[in-house]
C-alpha cells in the first residue's frame, strides 16, 4: 500500500487509484453486499461519492459524517 499512498499524497491519482468504484471491478459486489445486508439487521448501504477503498483517507469527514449519522440511528443502550 505504500507505492497507493505515495501517489495520493503527491496528487497523482490516476496512479493511486485502480478503479473508481468497487463494484463496477467485481460483478460479485452487489451480491456481497446484499449479503451482508441480510445477514447482518442494522446494516444500511453507504456509498460516499469521490472514494475508493480507502474511504477513510479520500474523504475522511464523510466517512465521520456517516458513521456519526449511523450511530445517532442506532444507539447502543446499556442493559
């Protein structure tokens, strides 16, 4: 991975980034994905415009905005 942060960091993009979505790469995504959504009962399809597989590095304050929107949704109580 460091030869993908290199690139970013030094703006070269085009080099860091293999392909623009995840799921446009594997025809199997959409089935992983709603998968995961049945399995799985507060899950929710997130998708943050502009990243890749390294969400938290292209966009860290929309991964924050969506995790903190996520969370306000689905409070964890103390028993």
């Amino acid at each position: 991975m460091a030869p993908v942060f290199e690139a970013f960091h030094a703006g070269d993009k085009a080099r860091a980034i293999v392909e623009e979505r995840s799921k446009d790469v594997s025809p199997i995504w959409s089935e992983r994905q709603e998968m995961l959504l049945n399995w799985l009962p507060k899950a929710e399809s997130f998708v943050l415009a502009g990243a890749t597989h390294l969400l938290h590095v292209q966009n860290p304050q929309g991964v924050a905005e969506g995790l903190a929107a996520f969370l306000a949704r689905h409070r964890i109580s103390a028993r």
